[in-house]
C-alpha cells in the first residue's frame, strides 16, 4: 500500500512541469501579435491622414482670415487663434497616437 502510494505520488511529482509546460502558452498569443502589428499599420495610416487634414485645414483658416482682413473685419483675433490652435491640435496628434499604440516614433 504503502509503495503505490509512494509511486502514484512520485508520479504526479514528476508530472508537475509537465502540466507548468502547456500553461506557458496562453491561447491568444498569435493573435495579439498579429493585432500589435495591425495597430502599427493604423498608425501609420493615422498620422499621415492627420498631417494631411493638419493641411487643408491650415490652408482654408488661412485662407479665411485673410479674406475677412481684406474684407475689413479688423478685429479677428479669435479667428487667428482659433486657426492656430487647431493647427497645433493637429500636429501633435501623431504624438498622442503614437502613445495610444505603443508606436515608437521614428
């Protein structure tokens, strides 16, 4: 009695890393690389749609505070800051998609 229990108990003992193995790779694992990888891909494609729009929209607030200065409308300062500042918002948003997906910046 006492041997098979000795063995039955060794047994397990020895299957122990056995079991430590198959836990080591989670299911899934794949699948967040190939995520990981999507989410560089959106960067990319983020940023540059962000510079471009950063652009256009530079070029029309321009556009559009200079046509009300020749209009006459002296008193556009809300107008250049607000141009500026989105601007700004534009450039910068490459940074924080580069935090939001764990892309270095390059």
């Amino acid at each position: 009695m006492k041997a098979s229990h000795f063995l039955i108990c060794s047994l397990l003992i020895l299957s122990l890393p056995c079991v430590e193995l198959m836990a080591q790779t989670p299911p899934g694992v794949e699948e967040f690389q190939e995520v990981e990888s999507d989410m560089e891909s959106f960067y990319v494609a983020l940023s540059k749609l962000s510079l471009v729009t950063g652009a256009i929209s530079g070029l029309l607030g321009g556009l559009r505070v200079y046509n009300n200065w020749q209009m006459g409308r002296h008193h556009i300062d809300v107008q250049v800051i607000s141009w500026f500042g989105a601007c700004l918002f534009l450039a910068t948003t490459g940074f924080f998609l580069s935090g939001l997906y764990g892309v270095p910046l390059t």
